[in-house]
C-alpha cells in the first residue's frame, strides 16, 4: 500500500514538473481515457521516421488521443514525388502522402509529417505564415523546423476527441501547398482573402500604400491623375485620390507616388530585409488571370498568390543587390500583365511588410509565370525612399 502510494505521488510531482514545461504525461486514468489511432508508415520509405517522430511529438502534447504504429490501421502513410497531402476520411482516420516537392524544396520533413498527423486529428491548415502555428505549413519559411503543435492547435485536437468524434465533421482534402486545386490553374492564384488597406489600383497597374500621402509602383506604369487606395475592388470601395507628382528611382523599375492628400488606411511597413532563399512571400494584384499576352482582362478583385524567395541564378537579367526573383509556384503560377508595380509582402510578426514591387519576367517571356518573376528590392532602396517621402512611418 505505501509503495503504490509512493509511486501515485512521484507520477503525479514529474506530470506537475513535465506540464511546466509544456509536455503532458499520461496518467493510469488519462490514458484509459484516451482513444488510439492506429498508423501504418510501412509504405512511407525513408520518412518512416519522421512519422514516427511525429507520433511522439502529438502523443507528448495531448492527452485525449494516441497515435501508435499498429495494424490494422486507421492512417495509412504512403511517399510519392508529390505535394505532402492528407485525405481524411473521419476523425482519426484517412491517408497520408508525405511528397518529396516540399522535401525538395527544403521544408522540414518531420515537421510535415506533424502538420498531416494534425489533418488526421481534425485540424484545417491556417496559413498564418508563424513558425510557431504547426498548421501553417507552407506559408511559414523554408527555414522553419519547428515540428510541435501551438497549445492552442493541442488544445483543439484535445476538444475534438473529447467530443463526439463525429467522422463527417474532420472529413476533406489538405495539401500542403494551397497553390493546388483551383488557385494553381490561375496565373495570380486566387480571389483575394483579404481587404488589405494598403493595396492600390493605378491605371492598369497595381502599387502599395507605404505612407499616408505616399504609394509605390513600377517605373514603367503611367502616371495617372488619380489612385483608388484601400479597396481590393478596383472600381469600387476605398479612396479616390489625386496624385500630385511622380518620383522614378534612378536604376531600378520603381517609381513613388506622392498623393495629394493624405488618406487614413495603414500603411505596408518596409522592412530592413526583405528575407532569404526561400521566404515565404504572397504577390497582389489586378493582373490578368490567364498567361499568354492580351488573353483575358483585368479580373475586378484583386487576386493574390503565395510563393516564395528564390536563387538570383534563376531570373535572367537581375540587378541581385536591388532586386528579388520570385517563385512561379509549381512552374505555372505567378504575375502577368497588369500586376506591374503591385506589392510583393511577408509576414513579419503577423504584420504584413511589403519588400518588392513586381517588374518584369525572369525570362523575359511574353508569356506569363513560365519562370520566376524580377521584384524591385524595397527594403535595399529604404533609406532612398525614407528620404524622398521625408520619413517612413515608424
């Protein structure tokens, strides 16, 4: 009796000490509380590990649910050239195809393996762009290799199969790019999700907001009478404004608008940096939406995009130092004609930044997103900007 006593006593003093920590032990009553989710990695080839790693890291943070290897399985894990994706087909169950295009791209494998385990446990993607955010997936950095759920994504997981465990409720389709599915068929992605309050349409082109009577472009757009700030709607919405005078960078494909009064939408933060091989950016604008020249008209919302910082080497013609080269998603995605000028942005402490400004194709193809597109390099021209609109916002 005072054995069992002392052993209920030393489990309960190392759950107080581990829960400090942010780790969760299951005792003898959790435990038998808890439902296990059978996993089958056999098929995942090389990943197997990383799977089972994942496993642990879930098991570690939640209490209500078990992920063990095991047949018969509820999970199937297989490894194709892919897109790491999920199809659930219930709450705790479904199939996992870890895909070597994000392994290739350098995104961490075992925290892939975490987010698609987080599908199968009834967690939608939330592409906040936070490495912090597990389910954020592809719109965090490249750099990211954190492979453990918020307390937040662990708390839900842990509501989820506390409550009915309903199969129809956790029942879809993930893939661990959202450029697939219907945004990737489209040159500039899709609808915008959205109402940024910087964003600017300027006849024909698109610019951004980046003080209150101050906008930036491309050098190549025209210089219109007038701007409509703050709406993703280019017929409707925001703010018309007059522009009163034009300022062209001296080298590179941007141009500043000053604007004849001040308007009282946020503006996009220009950062120090706009980041390396491999951040994760979104492109905005009112360019066309099909890739070969004159093929369709402006779309009236704007449309966004989610791609990424890529090698110099891979756009023809770049001034490296003052200009970024853009991803073209999966080879078939990215700006067209009418986005000139329009914000390339990053997230920046859930922050929106806006560090380039679209220019031309990295290819110097009339045939939109065949290969990544040229950016002029906001933030290596900040202290020039920051001295012709007499000082960025803080």
């Amino acid at each position: 009796m005072i054995r069992r006593q002392l052993l209920r006593a030393a489990t309960a003093a190392l759950a107080a000490v581990l829960a400090g920590t942010g780790l969760q032990v299951a005792t003898a009553a959790s435990a038998s509380a808890a439902r296990t989710v059978y996993y089958d990695a056999s098929r995942a080839g090389e990943f197997r590990t990383n799977f089972d790693q994942a496993a642990q890291i879930w098991n570690s943070r939640v209490s209500n649910v078990r992920l063990v290897p095991g047949t018969p399985a509820s999970v199937t894990i297989y490894v194709d050239s892919g897109w790491p994706r999920a199809q659930v087909t219930g709450l705790g169950s479904g199939r996992i195809w870890m895909g070597w295009q994000a392994v290739d791209q350098g995104y961490h494998r075992t925290r892939i393996a975490t987010h698609e385990f987080g599908h199968i446990l009834g967690l939608p993607d939330r592409r906040t762009g936070l490495c912090s955010d597990l389910m954020s997936g592809s719109s965090a950095p490249v750099s990211c290799t954190n492979a453990y759920p918020s307390a937040a994504e662990a708390s839900r997981v842990n509501q989820l199969f506390a409550g009915s465990r309903s199969a129809s409720a956790a029942a879809g389709s993930y893939t661990w790019t959202e450029d697939t599915g219907v945004g990737i068929l489209v040159v500039n992605g899709r609808p915008a999700t959205e109402n940024y309050p910087w964003l600017v349409y300027t006849s024909g082109c698109t610019g951004t907001l980046i003080k209150a009577n101050w906008m930036v472009t491309a050098k190549h757009c025209p210089t219109p009478s007038s701007v409509r700030v703050g709406s993703i709607n280019r017929t409707s919405g925001g703010t018309v404004v007059r522009v009163s005078r034009a300022v062209n960078h001296p080298s590179i494909d941007v141009k500043l608008f000053q604007l004849a009064s001040s308007v009282s939408y946020a503006p996009a933060p220009i950062p120090t940096t706009s980041g390396a091989v491999g951040t994760a950016t979104r492109i905005i604008g009112w360019g066309q939406t099909c890739a070969p020249r004159g093929c369709g008209s402006a779309p009236t919302v704007a449309h966004e995009l989610d791609t990424s910082i890529v090698a110099d080497s891979r756009c023809s013609g770049i001034n490296g130092p003052y200009e970024i080269c853009t991803n073209n998603t999966n080879g078939n995605a990215g700006a067209c004609y009418g986005d000139s000028g329009g914000p390339q942005v990053r997230r920046i402490n859930g922050v929106w930044n806006v560090i380039g400004a679209t220019s031309r194709a990295g290819n110097n193809s009339s045939t939109c997103a065949t290969a990544p597109s040229i950016y002029g390099d906001l933030p290596s021209i900040r202290s020039w900007i920051n001295t012709q609109v007499g000082g960025l916002p803080a």
